[in-house]
C-alpha cells in the first residue's frame, strides 16, 4: 500500500473512531458552519466579507450558512459602530455554548488518541504534522 493511501485510510479511520455523535452533528450543524464558528471565537467580530476570505469561499456561500446559523441563534448580526452600514457578525451566548461544547468533544478525542502512544512517539508525530503542513 503506498503511502498516499495509508494516510487516506488512517483518515478514515479517525473519522469512524467517533464513539459519539459530535455536538454540530447533534444540532445539524454542517462543518463548514462550524468554521465559521471557529473563526468568530477567534476574531469576536467579522464582516461576511472578512469571514469568506478567512475561510476561502465565495460570499454568497457563507451568507447561506450565516443566515443558517442566524435563524437558529447560534450568531447574531450588528451595525459597525462608527460606519452603520457596516455588519459585523459575532456568536450569541448560545454560540459560545456551542464552540465550547465542539472544543471539549475535540479535546476528548484528540487526547484518546495520544493516550495510544508514548510521550516521544507523541512529539515526533506532532512535529511530522507541522512540518508536512509547513506549521514550523
């Protein structure tokens, strides 16, 4: 088997370990509505235009998913303050609950994982990662 497709099998594999349906899986959140999430935690606020660059998508398609996530109070809409027609988009509390429970549910299977191996295979896993995705 090539190395190509023993990663796209180990992959796979994370993704069929889930013991438990994920939180935006529970609540139908799709995932790219749950990057848009994760890029709101992180900057607070984002116009739809900031979010689409940050998130390399068209406008129109991250407005399908704002709107989405509007309609179920997970974000919320407000006016710039020193340029009203400006929007900016940021979590509602119900939103933050919502990043909170996805990080948990992240960290609970992210340490299972490592829990298999050792302190040192652990490091040097971690460090073939950053360096394959140019983190380093």
């Amino acid at each position: 088997m090539t190395n190509e497709r023993r990663l796209i099998q180990i992959l796979k594999r994370l993704k069929h370990e889930e013991t438990e349906q994920a939180p935006p899986e529970k609540l139908g959140i799709s995932p790219s509505q749950v990057n848009i999430i994760d890029q709101l935690f992180m900057a607070k606020e984002l116009t739809v235009k900031e979010l689409s660059k940050n998130l390399n998508l068209k406008p129109p398609t991250v407005s399908v998913s704002v709107k989405k996530l509007e309609q179920i109070s997970i974000l919320k809409r407000k006016s710039h303050e020193g340029d009203g027609r400006v929007v900016l988009l940021m979590l509602t509390k119900k939103g933050f609950n919502i990043y909170n429970q996805i990080e948990k549910y992240r960290t609970t299977r992210v340490v299972k994982i490592l829990n298999q191996i050792n302190k040192e295979e652990q490091s040097k896993m971690l460090s073939l990662f950053e360096k394959a995705l140019n983190i380093t």
